[in-house]
C-alpha cells in the first residue's frame, strides 16, 4: 500500500510557489503478519478538482495572479519601455568576437548553433568522421547539414544552425519580455543569485555569465534567464537595494519560464540543461519526473554522460560540464527515490571523471562581503560531498530497491538476512563519509552574517539511512528471529532520533538559506518513516512512542513552516501521507498484532549487530536519547 501525499505551498508574498503535484512515499510492509493493514482505517483525503490543489493554494494562487499587476498596494507597478532595456546586436558566432572572450572556442554554449553527439551506432561512423577534413583552428568540417565537429579521437558533434528549430525566430522578444519583467533590477538580482545560490549549486559559469550580461541580456536562452532571476527572487529582501521595492511579476516570469524551456529543446546546449535543474530547484511541480526525464536525455545528446577531460574545448567548459554532469546525476538520484522511479542514469555508461579543484573557478577572493552572503570554498566542498553521498544513495536504490533486487531478494531462503548482506556495505559507506566530513560542513560551523546551505547535505544523508532501514523493516515478519527484530528495530529507531533531533537544531541561517530541491520531500520522509515505525510497531508501549514523536515532529514542522518556503511544502506533503493515520490511531491500537516476545540481547553475541555498524552514539551529530 501507498500513503500518498500532496503538497501545495503559496507565500505570504502571493507568489505562486503552488504548483500542483502528488507523489507517494513506499508505504509499510506487505506482509499481513507483519502489521495491520491499513486501507479500511482511514482514506487519503479527496483531491481538488482544480488543478490537484487544495483549497489554500488555489486562493493564493488567485491572489497571487489578482495581483499581478499591481505593487501590493493595489497600485499598477511602473511598466518599462522598451527603451528602458537594451536592445543592441546579438553576437553571431563569438568565435568572430573582437578582443578577450572566455566563449570563443565553446562547444556548448555557441550561440546561434547547437551540437549533437554522435553515439558509437549512429549512422555517421567514427571511422567514416575520421576520414574528414577538418580545419586546424575549430576542428570542423563541413556537413550537408551544418558542420562536424570533432573534439577528441573518437568523439564527435554534429552542429546545427538554431534558425532551423522551432520557434527560434521568437527568442529575442521572450528574452525582452522578461528583461521588461524585473527591469530596472536584472543587474541586482544577477548579484543576489551569485551571492546565495551559486556558491551551494555551481552549474553555472560566473564569469562566463557575467560576460555576456555586460554585452546584452539577448546572448542567453531564454529560460535560463527567467530561471536566474526566479531564483533570486526568493533572497530578494536580502539586497539592501531591493527590500524596500515591489517584486516583479513572478507569476508572468515562472510562464514564460517553462514555455521557453520547450521551446530551447529542440535546439539544446549547455544553458537548457542549467535552466532545466534551476527551475526544479522552485517550488514542486507535477511534471517534476518528467522533466528530469527529458534533461538526462538532452544530456546525453550533448555528452554529459562522457569523460571530457582530453577534449579540445576550453578549460573552463570542461569544468562547468562536469558539474553540470554531477548535477544532473543528483537530480536524477534523488528524484528517482522522490517518485519511486527507476533512476536513468546507471554507472555502465557514466564516464564522468569526479570533480577536483580546478574544475571550480571561484575561490574566497570571489566571495561576495556583503551580509547575508554564501561563503564560496564552504560551497564547493558542500557540492562535492553532495556528489559523493548521492552515489551511496544509488546503491541504495539500486541495491535494495530494483526489481532485480527484489527478485533476488524473494527467492532467497531468508528474506531479512539476505537484505541485511546487501545494506552492510552501503552502512559502513555511510558510516565512514560522515566521520570524514570535513569540519567546514558541520552544523555548528556557521560564521556570523553568512548564510550555510550545508542543512540540506545532512538532511540528505538521514535520507539515505532512512530510505535504508525502512526497507529492512519492510523485510520483518512473524518468522524473523525475534532478537533479529529487535536489532533491526533498535537500528531504525535511532536513525529516526537522529533526524528529527537534526530538524531541531537548525538555525536562521541554515534555514534561510538555498536548499536542494529534494529537502522539502527529505523532511516529510522522516515523518513517513515514524508512521512505518510506528504502524509496525511490536507493543503497545513502542506504539504509543512513535506516535507522541510523530506527533511531536508534525507540530514542529507545522510551527517552524513560516521560517522558510520549503518547510511548508514538507509540512503539506506530510500531513497527506500520515495525517489520516494518526487520526486512525485509536482503532489500529485496539487491532495490532503482536510478536511473540523478544529474546534478551546475548552480551557475548555480535554477529548481528556487525549488521548495523552505525548504531553507537558517537556515530552521530545529534544525541541518540530516546
């Protein structure tokens, strides 16, 4: 069975941050012996008609887009000319750009053309393109379509003119449209991202963005631009020369946003990739899977997925790939355990080389001093901590999770022990990353006056120890060996103390800060994981303890939502998933099941906890008290 849950945040500021969307967690056990069933108890409340929103949400939302044109006030917002922006020529290939130019010798981010992969079974072979004239300065050659363009010894692109692809003759107006949108402001609030955003989520190149911004707005994709801004908008009182001033239309940007995105797609570079995860970072939508979906493809048509480190393309692009690449392995990892989707991206044909040093352009003598800044070293080292934790969670999901896991998991003779060998590795992984964590990402390591994004990287972790143990207490059943139960409950137990504790100790500037995307849904899964703890329970005492800690969690998730955005969203998804199962909490107290009773803990028997290696104290950054 499925708990579903259904999230639908607005703003106090009326954007419109609710988007419809419905997702479902993994729901307890299958096994009947193992816990009541819960179907008959209680129901999933009703989904709205309009939009898959509730009621609250399609207020903001007509709120939001009643005022759309106005100040707040009620008053019409100033509307910019067009001759308030700028409106000079568009470089036509910035190979032919006069004097220093990073963009030059670009494969990804060309303007007026694209590049396609050419895989090692498409029609044009590799040793047919090696047969090819190609000129010494660009490495191309001329095609009865646009032009070859070879890049390393058996990688080669095929390049288009973006003339050709749908809707291209209506770019220029869109990227008007949204300059005349935050106009005068797209200069301040190109600042706030860099200063906040980009330090914790590098997959854009400053300098290189900066450039073209000082030629014109008309030298970037569309949607790209409207995501840049949409992300700043958030941190828009944190800019001393904004806070007083009405926001610009949200509502407006956000549509012209994903309009354009589809528009891009036929025509992909570097900058729909960079759009595409920038815009998942916003407030949830129901086509989040599906647009992953569609930017893991676009990534393969433009190499993502290839080792780029011996290519002849410029330094700086091969660095923005690879955390573009990295990028896009997060966004599918994660939404993959979101949505409980089989990942895209698998290791056979993952050549990406890991991120070093030099593939990070900025360093603290790029930091921003104003108050409210990200400190940018501490960022780099967030990302790639990220990186590394998101590969142990594919291994979770694959390991665990996969139907061929599933399957060999059934035909084995001991269901629990044969989930147990495969989590074993991944625990001691896990264990091992979080003593290793450098200093600079601890909780207790903020400075005053920054912001520290480094809540999400230890939200993400307990996400993966939880989506680990709740699959094993998914395997428990009558037949398990009771102190096996025990050990395996024990486990689970502390790694949700754990998390909880962490959502305690949480301050403003963790939380009003840049969070992954993948956070909102991380803190109602520990809310979920309480109700699997709590529905499985093996007595009546334990019951009546993960419904108060439940309880517990939902209210401070509930009182904490107007501190940040997110939380209200995590709020909402919650109280759809277990709002009716604490509801129902009188009637499955009186139908539990119960286990025979536990065996004490031999004191000299340590085979079993060798399962679970992470379950000490010390382990832990929170206190494991009960």
């Amino acid at each position: 069975m499925h708990l579903c849950r259904r999230g639908s945040p607005a703003t106090e500021t009326g954007e419109s941050s609710c988007h419809p969307f419905r997702h479902c967690f993994g729901g307890p056990p299958n096994s009947a012996k193992t816990i009541v069933r819960l179907s008959h108890l209680y129901q999933s409340p009703p989904i709205p008609r309009e939009g898959l929103l509730d009621p609250a949400a399609l207020y903001h939302r007509a709120k939001s887009r009643d005022n759309r044109d106005s100040d707040g006030n009620g008053h019409a917002p100033r509307r910019q000319s067009a001759e308030s922006i700028r409106t000079g020529p568009v470089v036509d290939d910035y190979a032919n750009l006069q004097g220093d130019s990073l963009l030059k010798r670009t494969l990804g981010l060309q303007n007026h053309r694209y590049a396609k992969y050419i895989g090692p079974t498409d029609e044009h072979d590799f040793a047919l393109l090696d047969l090819r004239l190609y000129d010494d300065l660009r490495g191309e050659s001329p095609a009865d379509q646009g032009s070859f363009r070879k890049v390393g010894p058996n990688e080669f692109f095929h390049q288009y003119a973006d003339a050709d692809s749908p809707n291209h003759a209506r770019e220029v107006e869109e990227l008007d449209n949204i300059e005349r949108i935050v106009a005068p402001h797209g200069e301040a609030l190109i600042r706030l991202y860099f200063r906040i955003v980009h330090p914790s989520f590098p997959i854009l190149h400053k300098k290189v963005y900066l450039e073209k911004y000082g030629r014109t707005h008309r030298e970037f994709s569309p949607p790209l631009l409207a995501a840049v801004y949409l992300l700043a908008l958030n941190w828009w009182s944190y800019s001393s020369e904004l806070a007083k001033l009405p926001k610009p239309d949200v509502v407006e940007l956000e549509d012209i946003a994903y309009r354009t995105l589809q528009d891009v797609s036929h025509r992909a570079k570097l900058s729909t990739v960079q759009a595409g995860l920038l815009l998942l970072q916003r407030p949830g939508s129901n086509q989040a899977w599906q647009l992953t979906s569609q930017l893991v493809a676009i990534g393969q048509d433009l190499g993502l997925h290839l080792d780029c480190s011996n290519w002849r393309i410029p330094t700086w692009e091969k660095g923005l790939r690879k955390r573009l690449a990295w990028a896009l392995f997060l966004q599918d990892a994660w939404s993959a355990l979101i949505y409980g989707r089989p990942p895209h991206i698998c290791s056979s044909n993952w050549a990406v080389q890991p991120v070093i040093s030099s593939d990070f352009p900025e360093s603290a003598a790029d930091e921003d001093g104003e108050e409210g800044s990200t400190e940018v070293e501490k960022g780099r080292t967030l990302f790639s901590a990220m990186i590394t934790l998101t590969k142990m969670l594919s291994e979770v999901l694959e390991g665990l999770y996969s139907l061929r896991a599933e399957m060999e998991v059934k035909s084995a003779y001991d269901t629990t022990k044969a989930i147990l060998e495969r989590a074993k590795p991944i625990q001691l992984k896990l264990r091992s990353w979080y003593a290793e964590m450098p200093e600079a990402l601890r909780m207790d390591a903020t400075r005053v006056g920054k912001l520290s994004s480094v809540g999400y990287l230890h939200l993400a972790y307990f996400a993966t120890e939880i989506t680990l143990h709740r699959r094993i207490l998914r395997s428990l059943s009558h037949n398990t060996d009771p102190y096996m139960i025990q050990i395996c409950r024990s486990a689970a137990k502390a790694r949700l103390i754990s998390a909880m504790d962490f959502f305690n100790r949480l301050k403003p500037e963790h939380l009003q800060s840049f969070w992954y995307f993948a956070s909102k849904f991380n803190f109602a899964l520990i809310g979920t994981f309480a109700g699997l703890c709590f529905v499985t329970s093996v007595s009546q005492e334990e019951a009546e303890f993960y419904q108060r800690r439940l309880q517990e969690y939902r209210w401070t998730l509930r009182v904490s939502n107007k501190s940040a955005e997110f939380l209200e969203i995590a709020s909402g998804i919650l109280e759809s998933a277990v709002g009716s199962l604490l509801k129902a909490a009188d009637s499955i107290d009186s139908r539990r099941l119960s286990f025979p009773m536990l065996q004490p803990q031999p004191e000299d028997d340590i085979a079993m906890d060798s399962f679970f290696p992470g379950t000490d104290d010390a382990f832990y950054d929170t206190p494991m008290e009960a």
